[in-house]
C-alpha cells in the first residue's frame, strides 16, 4: 500500500512551485539567514495546512542547519558562540513561552513592529551603504589627482636624471643591468601540487576559507558579560515574537542586531549568530508542536530536505567568499523586501 502524503494530492506544478521555493529559501537561509519566508508561503500556496508545513520544514532543515553550523565553526570568527548561545538558549524559553501566548496576543500588531524593524534596519543600512560609496567616490578623485601629481613629478625627475647622465658620458655610452635568476626545483612538492591531493583534500581547499581570509580580530564580536545578559533578554523576547508572529527567528534577531551593533559588526558574525539561534528554535518549536499533536507530514519531509542541503551548502559557501559589502547590500534589500511583505499582510489580516 503506497504511502498517502500531502505531496500525493499535489499537481506537477505545485510540486515545482515547492521544490523551487525550497531550493531559493534555503540559499537565503545559507547565505544571510532568512529564508522561511519563502518555503511556507508556497507551501501555503499548494495548500497544505500551515502546522504540517510549519513542523515539516522544521524537521527538513533541521540536517541542513546542523552542517552549515559546522561549515561556518570551521572559519574562525564567523560564529561568536558566547553570544550565540546566550541567546540561543533564552530564545527556545521564549518558543515555550510563544506558544502558550499564541492565542491570546495581539498577533496584528506584533507583525507590524516586525516588520517596522526591518525596514528601520533595511534604511539605516542602505543610508550608510550610500554615504560609504560616496565617501569612497571622493577618495578616489583624491587619489586619482595625487596620482597624477605624483607621475608628473616623476617624470621631470626621469628627464632631469637622463639629462644630466648625457652631461656624465658625452661618448653616449650607456649601462644595462642584467638579473639572474635561480632556476626553479623539478622537484613536485605533494602538499602544493593539486595533482598529488586526494578528492577530499582539494574539496576542502575550495569549500573551506583559507586562514588569511578569516575573520579579522578587529572584526570579531567578544561579547561581554553586559551583553551576554544583554542578548539573553534579546533572545527571549525574539523567540516569543517568532511563535506569536509566525516569522523566523533570524527576520527578528538580524534588524535588532543590525540596529544595536551598526556599521561596526561585520555582516557575517550576525548570520553566524542567528544561526545558532536559529537551531535552538527549531528544536524548540518543533518539539512543542508536536507536544500539541501537530503531525509532520513524511512526502514533505522528503521533498524539501534534498533542496535544504543542496541550498544551505552553497549559501554557506557564498557566505564565506561573499565580502563585506556584497553581504550588507545583499541583506539590506532582503531586508527591505521582508519588511513590504510582512507589514503588507498584517495589514490584509
């Protein structure tokens, strides 16, 4: 007997409509932090229930989730775990506490606040983004005329100079300085020639970030004891307003930190520190839906966990070779683009 799912009663176009959907929510969830946004409205779209939907996406990404936390643990940096995890933990009280609340909060509301945080941080972000490409534009020019100042002198210096070696050698004579080089070893070096590597060697090459692309120090979060207790009331409030307002964790923690920390926090560690927020919730939330009876739904299950891990690994990837400022606008836009949408339904509720 073929086993009955949700994914059975669906047509060939929602099924492509889902699996696309999957495929670009979890490249967002790799690469910035938020991607759910995407995955539920379509699975809503095809008309599936929203605690199925909700419960299996949880359990799909839950794998995908997991590895991309041990891709970005393994560059130093990306992950500040003494704030992640103070706010990881308080943030699946706050699911606990979410869902006892879910019914009676002011849910309208809430998703208004969410999506005014987004936008705030979305606007900051881009004035800065504005003002830094104006400074640099003014930079620039300045350099281009130092330059060209600079090529000036240098060239009355060389005419100055050959002027007065002609008066030096008046037979013309001139001089040629000749390098010699060493010639290269034949020897083949096995640790540097990616011939002599193993698959799994040159894999990690390209997948992992070499050691002088890590994180700089000065761009690192330490957090201290102030914002560890700080970000534990952070992340209780984050993980209630999740529940309460259906919206991921990340799209409430990512404006917040953006808002706190500004130009100063490198884009990176805040995807890095959502995503152990991220995790905590997950379990959390999964685990108090399906205390509620809230059943996943296996054909979903199997149908979005490929397109997780498949996504996830290549956002993780773009993650790490992604600078800094392609990071922040590409976050900023996003950003953006959540606050119209969320702010938009909570007006059509």
């Amino acid at each position: 007997m073929a086993l009955e799912t949700a994914v059975s009663a669906m047509s060939a176009g929602e099924i492509v409509l889902v699996i696309f959907a999957c495929c670009v929510g979890a490249l967002m969830m790799g690469a910035v932090g938020m991607g759910g946004v995407v995955i539920l409205p379509a699975l809503l779209v095809a008309g599936i229930d929203v605690g199925p939907a909700i419960v299996s996406i949880y359990l799909a990404v839950m794998p995908a989730s997991l590895m991309k936390l041990l891709v970005l643990g393994r560059t130093p940096g990306v992950i500040p775990w003494r704030a992640a995890l103070s706010c990881g933990c308080t943030a699946a009280i706050g699911a606990a506490v979410g869902g006892v609340l879910v019914e009676s909060s002011p849910r309208r509301v809430l998703t208004f606040l969410v999506g005014a945080m987004a936008a705030l941080a979305g606007l900051r972000d881009a004035r800065e983004i504005v003002s830094r490409k104006l400074r640099e534009r003014r930079e620039k020019m300045r350099a281009a005329a130092a330059a060209a100042e600079a090529e000036s002198d240098r060239s009355k210096r060389v005419e100055s100079e050959a002027v007065d070696d002609a008066k030096d050698r008046p037979d013309g004579a001139a001089t040629i300085d000749v390098e010699v080089f060493a010639p290269a070893p034949s020897g083949v070096n096995s640790e540097t020639d990616p011939r002599e590597k193993s698959f799994r060697r040159r894999f990690a090459d390209w997948y992992f970030l070499p050691e002088e692309e890590h994180i700089p120090h000065a761009e690192r979060w330490y957090a201290d004891r102030h914002e560890m207790a700080t970000l534990a009331a952070v992340g209780l409030l984050v993980g209630c307003a999740s529940v309460l307002t259906g919206t991921g964790g990340p799209l409430i923690l990512i404006p917040i930190l953006m808002t706190w920390k500004g130009a100063e926090m490198n884009r990176k560690v805040i995807v890095g520190c959502t995503s152990v927020m991220a995790g905590f919730l997950a379990c959390a939330a999964t685990a108090s839906l399906l205390a509620a009876g809230v059943t996943p739904d296996a054909g979903l299950v199997l149908l979005i966990a490929p397109c997780a891990i498949s996504g996830i690994a290549v956002g993780a990837r773009l993650l790490q070779i992604a600078s800094r400022e392609f990071l922040q606008a590409a976050m900023t836009v996003l950003l953006l683009a959540v606050a119209a949408l969320t702010i938009s339904k909570a007006a059509a509720e």
